[in-house]
C-alpha cells in the first residue's frame, strides 16, 4: 500500500504549476525563522508548516518538485500510520482497508502533491485520532486504556496540528467531545473524564503563546480578508454535501465536475453498515440482552451465568485449549472479551486456529484482536468527531465565509476519521462490493487529477521561463504580491534576476525610488497580476513608460502580462534614419543607441516618430536579420494612441558576432498584412525598411545555457570540442517543397582551443527509414564566425534551412546532425556510456512529410491567358470578383497558374491594384495559396489556383485602375521576369487585361 501510494504521489509532479498560495509557501517558508514566524503570524495559518519546509528548502532547494516531494513525503507515511492506527482499532482487516482507502483517495493525492500545509495536518489528525481511541479503551480487546504514552501521543499530535492550522481547533473540540462521550458510555470513573479534560487544557496551554502572539494580527487579517474574497457562505446541507463527495471522490476536474453529487452515493453501503451497528449497541440501562440462542462452540453451547458469583465449571476447550471465564473486574495481561460487561478471556493461545469467527446475535467476540464484528463505540466515536468538525466548519463558514474553489481542502484533517470509519464498515458489512465505488471513483478521478490542467490563469511557467531567457543577473523583477516572489523563488534561475517585493502597495516615492534603483542597475521586468484591478500595476507602468524603453510586453493569460524596461543608454542616440513612407503612414525620424552590442541580451534602444493613420494604433515589430535575412532577434509591440515609440531590441546570447540590419514593419493589426515601404516614385519597395547596421559582439562572460532558446534540449559531447545543448525546429507535419528550419545550439569547450585545431563543419540530414538521404545541408555552422574563432564556454547558435525537394515520398523519416572536420572529412564522434554507443551523429527527432494533392485538369477561368514566366511556369488565366470598386471596398483575384518545371526555389506572389499613373491603391503579397502551394512544390503539369483579397485605400480617387501581377524572391525582393515566346524577358510585373475603375 505504501508503494501504491508513492506511486500516485509522486506520478507528475511538475505537470500542474504552483498557484498562489503555494507561491505564499515558498515565499514563507525562505525566510529566516524569526521574521517567517513575524510574517505568518499576519497570514491565515501558523507558522509549523513553512519551519519545516524551509528546512527542507535547505537540503533539496526550492525547485517545484523538490518542494512537491516534502508534501509526497508527508502524503505517504499517512498510509502506514492509518494502517497501524485501524489494525490497532479494529483488526488488520480494517488497518489493510484503511491503508487502501488512505493511499488511493483523490483528495489526499491531491494534498500529497501540492505545497501546502494541508497533508501534515492531516498526517497529525492520524496520530492524534489513533492515540486518543487507544487511550479511551476503543482498541480491539480494549488494549491501551488509560496508559500515559497514548496520552501524550495525543497531546502532542493535536499540538502539531494546531500549529499546522488554525482548523484544527474543530478537531481537538471533535475529539474532546467524543472522548467525553465514550467515557460516560462506558461508566468510567470521573479520575479518568478528569484526566481527559486535562489533557485538552495541556494542548491550549502548548498553544496559548502562538495564540497570545498572533491573534491581534491574525483578527485584522480575517477582518481584511472577508471583505476582499467576498464569498458566500453555504448552507447546511451543500456544505455536508460537498465535503463527503470531496472525502470520497476529491476535487473532480475538467469535464468531471458537474458530476460531484455522484460521490455522494459510495456512502450508501457506508450508512447501511453503521446503521447495523447502531442496531447492536446496547442500551446504556440494559442490565442484560434479550433471549438470545445459545453460542457454541466445536457444537458445544456456552452459557453465560447472570448470577453474582457463576458456579463451578469445567473449562471449555478450543483446540484442547481452556476457555475461560474470568470474573475479575479487570484481568491480568489480556484484551477483556464481554458479554453483557463479563470479562471472557482465552488464556495462552499466541494466534488463533483457523476458525470461524465466534458470535452472539452479532455481538463483537475477538479471539488474540481477530476483527469479528463492527465496535459501535468506536464507530460512534469516529461518527460523532467528524460531525463535530463539519459542524464547526459549517458555523464558521457562516461568519467567516472562506470558500473559495476547491475550498474542502480547508478540512482535510477530517479525512483519517472519515476513512477510518468506512474501514471500520466496509470490513464488517460482508459485502464485497463495497470496496467498489470507492476505487472506481479513485480512478475516474485520478485520471482527471494527472491530465486536466489546474490555475491555468495562475501558470507562470512560460512568463518566468521568458524572464529566464532575457534576463541577465543585474537585472531585477518587481513583484507586487508575496506569491509572485515566492514563484520566482521556485522557477527562476539562482544566477538570473532576482525578485523584488514592491516596499508598498501604494503608489509614492518609495516605490518610484524602488524601480529607479532597479533600472540603475539593469533591466527591469515587472509582472502585472491585473485580475484585481491592477491600480498599482497601471501607476507603475505609467512611471515607466515616462522615460523608460520598452523591452516586452506580452500576455500570458486574461489576467497576467509581463514587460520589461531598460533605461536609456547614457550618451543618447548614436545612429539615426528617415523619414521613411509606408502605405499607413510616415516614419517621420528613427534612432538607435548603441549600435554595438554584446550577444548577451543586451537592449538595443529605438525612438521612432510617426504621422498619420500609424499614428494612431499600429503592431511594429523590430528584427535583427543576418545578409540571408534569416532572423536573429525580434520583437513585437502594439501601439495606440502615441505617436512616437520607446521601443528596445534585445540581442540574445548564442547570436554569433557580426554585422546584422536593423529592420523594421508595420501593420495595422494582427491580421492584416505589413505595410509596404513605398519609394519616391510611390511604388512598394517591400514589407520591411533598414534602420541601420548593428555590431554584434561575443558576450564577454560564459552565460548559462538557460539564456538560449532551445525547444528541445538534447546534449551530446562531440570528441570533448563542442557540445550540442539543444536544438529547435520546425514543428508539425510537412509537404514537400516546404522548408525545415533548425537552429542549432552549441557550447565550444575547452578541447577546440588545442593549438591548430582544424576547421569543424557542421552536416543537417534527413534520412528515411532504409537510411536513404532525403534532404541535406553542410557548410559551417555560422558562415561568417568559423570555429576557429570560438572560445571555450563561449555559446553559439547556427540556423539552417532544409527545403524538402517537391518530389519526396510521404512517410516519417529522421533528423540527424554532427559536426566534421572541414579537411579529411573525419566526424566527431559522440561519448558513449554505460547504455549507450559513440555514433558519428546525433539523432534529433523524426520528421512526418504528407503531400498535398496535385490537380492535373486545366481550370476554366473567367478570363483565360497565357503568359510565361521564367524558370517555374505560366498563367493560363484569372477570376475577378467585379471591375468597379469603391474606397474601402475588398476585391478578390484568383489567379490559375500551371507549372512547366521543378524549382527548388521559393517565390512569393504579387497582386497591386495600381492608378494610371503607378500609385498603389491595394495590394496582395504572399507565396501562392496564401503559403500552401510554395513555387518549391510545384510539380510539372499540374494546375493551381491561387486567391488574393485586395482592399481599395479608403482615400482613393475615382478613375480607372490595372492590376499588376508577379513573382518576387521575399529576402532580396528581386523579381522573376515574364518571357516571351522565345523565352526572351518582356518585364517584371504583368499587367491583367481587364479594365478596372474606383467610383465614389
């Protein structure tokens, strides 16, 4: 069972995010002890919980599954506890079916895994419920009656509970009462109600200073804390409800929680159980049973005598062993069997033979502890102790009304007694069944627990990784709430940005003085958590866009977004451009400081001034692109309502030294296509403007690899020279003619400093599954820095770009790379080990190509032509969706092109609705299908249909208009001329025949 339990607890661990009061744990538990206790004595529950999880912060660190694995540690010892607990009570028939409920429950697994108090708490409830039955005389044979230790043991664990939170007083109150009630059941004497007062005075007493300490703080929090949650309370029979189901079946998920009530049924063989119990209590003022039919034994009756002194017997045997009678109000050394208060007693049998059990009209009869019936005291026990916490919740709830999602965790420490219970009735009800419900529910359960995520709102995951990658050690996170720090604490870096708790939660001068300090020393990335109004996330985001530049601004989820600042480069501005037109629009000035940076995400600062329709809400995205125009750095910003932008690059580690353009786009929304840059002469000059020349250099100290972009990490020591640490690359299945992009990340160690090192090349290579080669690239791995240049530790990130010819097959096939030495040829090899083999590669994943179909019949256009273009194919014609236009009005061109040969080269498609006298009134750019027939896919023969939507300018005059139509390569924007017969080139841009006018 234990096994069974650490399984389900330790299943998945870093699958759910930490949520907010976990991110409290983490940020309590980090604390020194002496301000931690300070802290939580302001926080809703006391301080027990984050001593010992800062103590294990201290031998594991904070990581979320180190900090996960205190939780499944105190999760899994509750099994073998509840186990002894029941076998003592009632047997270990009961103990094993304790241990399973215990191990599988959902809600315990559930506590088991998350960082929180509520797993400890319930594993002191064990103790204490288990010492405080043994104490009363409600183990099996009455074992441990009125002995100290389990006095203690009780004494203590309701300490530690209490001290764990503050909802454990309804179980010290549950117990208490119950224990008073089993005591007078049972005719005690008032020395031992007394005792079991006194032991309830000495657990206040234990925590009388906590209390002492903490409560004006704690009052004012809960005063605070009513009116900001605003929940509702609930009523009776919803609370008992919701409580039940979530002790059976834990908190359903996903498409499962609509359907909680339906937990509520596996109580149904629970009541039917206790109700037969209830039957065969006695009453209190019976003196003796009803007539009953004679017990046997080995067929023999045994009778009980009522008279004061029984007379003399022969003893009874079972198995030739004496059977017993024993008058003595209380017998030496052995568990007392009763009937009707006798004392029955089977002398020197170590275990019992194998027997039926023994019963009266369903009287408990136990032979050496052997579980033969259900013990109603010590149901009733349980029974009245978990009504008793419910009831307290449930009237708390009514001033106090704390219940906010999942909120039946907050009595989770009633969880042993009501498993301890349906143990006690599943063992003794002789159903098999009733075992049943309970793990169906367990499983359907679980299932959701594992699969369906949880605080989705609340992952900050992918926004602290981003805080991982652009940060620099320098830099600072300023965190406006306690729980933000405490996930940083968990998912950061130790040597990246650390967090910062905002000094106020007030907008004034010691803040402002707070993020001044912050951006003086680096960059500055604040968190806005904007579900709660974000007032103080708005004022300090204005304060920051006064004279601070932008470096991120990015949503998470409808309630979390992050930005990030730099503050402006001393010695202003060293490079400038402009002005710039664009069809929304003017560039009116540009400016850039520094121009040389360090690959160490270092932020290059731009001012940019706009007129016109850009001024008022456009996207701009700034790229730092290599002489291929392959992309390097790049970042997005929406703008509205400002003409001008502070707007920062920031150069990633790995980007490799040397010369890169700055570029720049725009567009009106997410959806449009990029404004073209038109020229002097009003005709597009493409979709992107050079800013200027930046100079990258090597980052001057060995970063973390956590600051690269690698999608998939897969290290491989390449003959002790480089190391490949990961790799990214096109995601998704493929089509022939379309392009697998793949960077490459590389660390240089100390191995390729030796002294004439030979040049290393790098190899990219898709294979199929006979080996074959599908497509390939090789080359060095970054054109202009040979790897002669790197130094050890140095990182480097390589780009390549496979085009899968048009003519590969469907099927799966293998990405495999390595490094070579330029020279001979020779393949590094990788380090094998203890299971694995050097190769001369590394395997990175598998590729899926599906093709597209091919059309093969010729279209019937609207309007049929013949025009050839150089080197891919011809257009047989074109379909127009009218000829007369208004401003503002969409026109959509279906181009139908055949192809004559195979390219491997990509071109993309130009549509321009043009005046007479060449000015642009609409246009269309994008490779043929909107990208799903690249110009590399075209196979001979075939016939493709290629739509375009252009929308007419809004401020366009009428008159008449032509549509020009072309091919262009998008990195060099250089056209493929249109050929005559002879294959002679007659222009760059084609002009449709038919006859086009704007009117008003």
């Amino acid at each position: 069972m234990t096994l069974l339990a650490l399984g389900l607890r330790a299943a998945r661990l870093d699958f759910q995010p930490l949520w907010w009061d976990e991110g409290y744990s983490v940020w309590f538990a980090r604390h020194p002890l002496a301000e931690m206790v300070r802290l939580t004595a302001q926080d809703i529950h006391p301080p027990l919980y984050y001593a010992l999880l800062g103590g294990w912060i201290g031998l594991v660190g904070p990581g979320p599954v180190a900090l996960r694995l205190f939780s499944v540690a105190v999760g899994v010892l509750t099994v073998p506890l509840i186990y002894a607990v029941a076998r003592r009570l009632g047997g270990p028939q009961v103990g094993v079916v304790a241990a399973l409920l215990v191990a599988v429950n959902p809600l315990h697994v559930f506590y088991s895994q998350e960082v929180r108090m509520y797993a400890l708490v319930a594993l002191a409830a064990t103790a204490a419920v288990g010492a405080a039955a043994a104490w009363l005389g409600l183990a099996a044979g009455g074992r441990g009656r009125g002995r100290a230790g389990w006095l203690l043991g009780y004494v203590a664990a309701m300490a530690v509970a209490l001290y764990t939170q503050y909802y454990a007083g309804f179980l010290l109150a549950g117990l208490a009462l119950a224990g008073l009630w089993t005591l007078w059941r049972a005719r005690a004497n008032l020395r031992l109600a007394a005792v079991w007062l006194a032991a309830q005075g000495a657990v206040v007493l234990l925590y009388l200073p906590w209390l002492r300490f903490a409560t004006p703080q704690l009052v004012a929090y809960v005063s605070q804390k009513v009116v900001a949650d605003a929940d509702r309370p609930l009523g009776p029979l919803t609370y008992l409800a919701r409580h039940l189901a979530a002790y059976v079946a834990g908190h359903l998920e996903g498409p499962l929680a609509p359907w909680w009530p339906v937990a509520l049924l596996a109580l149904v063989p629970l009541a039917a159980a206790l109700w037969r119990a209830r039957r065969s209590l006695p009453h209190r003022h019976q003196p003796s049973p009803p007539d009953r039919s004679p017990l046997t034994i080995d067929h023999r009756p045994l009778t009980i005598d009522h008279s004061p002194s029984p007379p003399d017997r022969s003893p009874l045997t079972i198995d030739h062993r004496p059977l017993t009678i024993d008058h003595s109000p209380s017998p030496p050394d052995r568990s007392p069997l009763t009937i009707d208060h006798w004392p029955l007693t089977i002398d020197h049998s170590p275990s019992p033979p194998d027997h039926r059990p023994l019963t009266t009209s369903h009287w408990p009869l136990t032979i050496d502890h052997w579980p033969l019936t259900i013990n109603p005291s010590l149901s009733l026990f349980l029974l009245l102790s978990l009504a008793v916490v419910l009831a307290l919740g449930w009237l708390v709830n009514l001033t106090f009304p704390f219940f906010p999602e999942r909120g039946e965790r907050l009595l989770l420490l009633g969880l042993p007694l009501f498993l301890l219970l349906a143990a006690l009735a599943l063992s003794t009800s002789g159903s098999r069944w009733g075992l049943a419900p309970f793990l169906l529910l367990a499983v359907a359960s679980l299932a959701a627990f594992y699969t369906v995520p949880r605080y989705a709102d609340e992952d900050y995951r992918p926004l602290i990784g981003q805080v991982n990658l652009w940060g620099r050690r320098k830099d600072a996170v300023l965190a406006i709430y306690p729980w933000q720090v405490g996930y940083l604490w968990s998912y950061g870096r130790p040597d990246g940005p650390q967090p910062a708790l905002a000094v106020s939660d007030q907008w004034g001068p010691d803040l402002a003085a707070q993020v001044d300090e912050a951006l003086a020393r680096g960059h500055l990335w604040f968190p806005e958590h904007l579900s709660l109004g974000g007032l103080l996330e708005g004022a300090v985001e204005g304060y920051l866009a006064e004279s601070s530049y932008l470096l991120l601004n990015r949503w998470y989820s409808p309630s979390t977004r992050l930005t990030g600042w730099a503050q402006p480069v001393d010695g202003g501005p060293l490079s400038s451009a402009g002005p710039l037109r664009f069809e929304g629009g003017e560039l009116t000035s540009a400016r850039m400081a520094p121009m040389s940076l360090q690959a160490a995400n270092q932020a290059l600062l731009v001012d940019l001034a706009w007129r016109g329709e850009a001024a008022a809400t456009r996207l701009v995205s700034l790229r730092l692109a290599d002489r291929e125009g392959r992309t390097w750095a790049q970042a997005d910003f929406r703008r509205e309502g400002e003409e001008a932008d502070r707007l920062g690059l920031l150069v990633p580690a790995g980007t490799p030294p040397g010369q890169y353009d700055l570029r720049l786009s725009a567009r009106p929304d997410q959806e449009a296509a990029a404004w073209s840059v038109v020229g002097p002469d009003g005709r597009p000059q493409g979709k992107e403007a050079v800013l200027g020349q930046v100079a990258v250099a090597a980052a001057e100290e060995t970063l973390d690899p956590a600051t690269l972009p690698i999608a998939h990490p897969r290290q491989a020591d390449l003959d002790g020279k480089v190391r490949l640490l990961g790799y990214s690359a096109t995601e998704g299945e493929l089509a022939p003619g379309e392009d697998l992009d793949v960077s490459l990340f590389w660390q240089a160690l100390p191995g390729l400093a030796a002294a004439r090192q030979p040049e290393l090349f790098a190899f990219v290579q898709l294979l199929d599954r006979a080996g074959g080669l599908a497509a390939a690239w090789e080359g060095p791995p970054v054109a202009w820095y040979p790897t002669g240049a790197w130094r050890p530790g140095e990182l480097v990130r390589s780009q390549h770009t496979l085009r899968l010819p048009a003519t590969v097959a469907d099927g799966r096939y293998r990405l495999i790379v390595g490094l070579f030495e330029a020279q001979t040829g020779r393949r590094l090899a990788t380090a094998g080990g203890l299971l694995r083999r050097s190769a001369d590669h590394v395997a990175l994943t598998e590729v899926e190509v599906r093709g597209r179909a091919h059309r093969t019949e010729p279209p019937q256009p609207q309007h049929a032509l013949f025009a050839d273009l150089a080197e891919v194919g011809r257009l047989v014609g074109y379909d127009l969706s009218d000829t007369e236009l208004t401003p503002g009005q969409a026109l959509t061109v279906t181009l139908h092109w055949q192809a004559t040969e195979a390219t491997g080269q990509r071109w993309a498609v130009f549509v321009h609705l043009v005046e007479a006298d060449g000015s642009l009134l609409a246009q269309s750019d994008s490779e043929p299908g909107a990208g799903q027939f690249p110009t590399s896919s075209w196979l001979p023969g075939e016939y493709l249909a290629d739509r375009h939507v252009l929308t007419v300018r809004g401020d366009a005059e009428p008159g008449p208009a032509v549509l020009r139509v072309g091919l262009y390569d998008q990195r060099t924007g250089q056209r493929l001329p249109w050929v005559d017969a002879a294959g002679r080139p007659v222009g760059d841009a084609l002009t449709l025949p038919t006859a086009i006018r704007v009117e008003r």
